[in-house]
C-alpha cells in the first residue's frame, strides 16, 4: 500500500502545481491587458492624427491634380477639333474625287465597247452598280464622320 500512496501523493501534488500554473498565467495575461491599454489608446490616437494628417497634405494635391487634367483635356479638344474638322473635309474630297475618276473611267469603257454585244454591256451596266454604291457609301461615311462628336 505505501506504493500506491506514493503516487497518490506524487501525481496529486503535480496537478496542483498544474492548476497552479495555470492560474498564474491567466493574472499574467490579465495584467498585461491592463498594462497594455495605454499604450493601445496612444497607438489609436497616433494613427488617427497621421491620417488626419496625410489627408490635409494630399487635399491640395488632388485638387491641382484635377485642375491640370481638366486643362489639359480642354488643350486637347481645342487642338483636337481642327484635326478632326481636316480630315472631314479630305476624306469627303478624295472620296468625291474617286467617284468622278470611276465615273470617267466608264465613260471612256463604255465608249470604246462594242455596244452591240451583250455581254460588254451588261458588265459595264455591274461596274456603274458598283460606282453608285460606290458613291452612295463614302457620301454615308462622310455623314457618319459628321455627326462623330469629340468625347468631354
């Protein structure tokens, strides 16, 4: 029996000191989240003085970040604009002057042809087809150029 009372008495003193430990460690931690509070609280106030801080510094920044962007968009659509308005007026010159130059070009076709076969005929009739659709879809494209406004 002296065995068995001596574990008894060596596991029991052991979970004492266990229990013991364990609730050392809780006042510890309890403690430290005591001792840790005021220096939590300036750490907060620190960073919202920072934020406060660095808003106040980069307000006028974006403002005259904004200022120029709106500037330069304005140089932008000025010079811009005259481009825009050039090429109109190219793109609606050449694509007249392709017509005319089909035009002519059939006209000198048809007179060199033998009119009296038909099957000269009906192929300079194709080409005239294709020159007025010709036409028709660069005047559409001139007017789509047109009604094209430049983006704000």
């Amino acid at each position: 029996m002296g065995l068995s009372s001596f574990f008894k008495d060596l596991f029991g003193t052991a979970k004492k000191t266990v229990d013991q430990i364990a609730t050392n460690a809780e006042i510890a931690v309890e403690e430290a989240k005591i001792a840790a509070t005021p220096y939590i609280d300036k750490a907060e106030e620190l960073v919202e003085t920072t934020l406060e801080k660095v808003k106040e510094t980069t307000s006028p920044i974006i403002e005259k970040v904004e200022i120029v962007a709106e500037e330069t968009i304005e140089k932008a659509k000025d010079t811009l604009t005259p481009i825009i308005e050039k090429t109109k007026e190219v793109v609606q010159e050449y694509s007249e002057k392709a017509a005319d130059g089909l035009d002519t070009i059939l006209d000198k076709v048809k007179e060199n042809t033998n009119p009296t076969v038909e099957k000269k005929e009906i192929t300079i009739d194709a080409i005239d087809v294709t020159t007025d659709d010709f036409t028709e879809k660069n005047s559409d494209s001139a007017e789509i150029i047109d009604k094209i406004e430049p983006q704000k």
